[in-house]
C-alpha cells in the first residue's frame, strides 16, 4: 500500500482499500494497534525500511526515508477519510 503512495496512485489504493479492508488487512497504524504511533516512530520505520540491503531499492525511482515516510502519512490520511 505504501508503495502504491510513494508513485502517486491514489486511484489504484482507492479502488483496492476495499478489498483489503474486507481481506482484514490492516490499513492504517490503529489498525495495526499502533494508535500513538508518532512522528519518531514513522522516521525510524521508513529509514529502516530504506536501508542499502533492502528490495525497495529495486524499484525503478530514488527511494528516500522521507520518500517512505510521506507516503505512510499519506496512506494513513486517506485510509481513516474513507473508514
């Protein structure tokens, strides 16, 4: 989901929200039962997800932590406007 933010397709997350949701994926971090996960929390787990030896780094654009971290923010926005 995050990787759908990060190339700016919020149509294609829109249109799969639903699925996950009826799937019982979590889409935002309450429903992963972080509720208080904050802003420290958000740049720890994209600068992790960012490291050298990770896949993310295949995909075909420059990936950054703030990259990541954006779009988690973005995802979470749009996930708790259409819960």
């Amino acid at each position: 989901m995050v990787l759908l933010m990060m190339e700016d397709k919020l149509d294609s997350f829109s249109e799969l929200l639903p699925m996950f949701r009826e799937m019982g994926v979590p889409t935002n971090f309450a429903e992963l039962n972080l509720p208080d996960f904050g802003d420290e929390d958000i740049d720890a787990l994209a600068t992790e997800a960012t490291t050298e030896e990770k896949m993310i780094h295949f995909m075909t654009m420059e990936v950054s932590a703030q990259l990541v971290k954006v779009a988690m923010l973005k995802m979470e926005v749009v996930a708790k406007q259409t819960a």
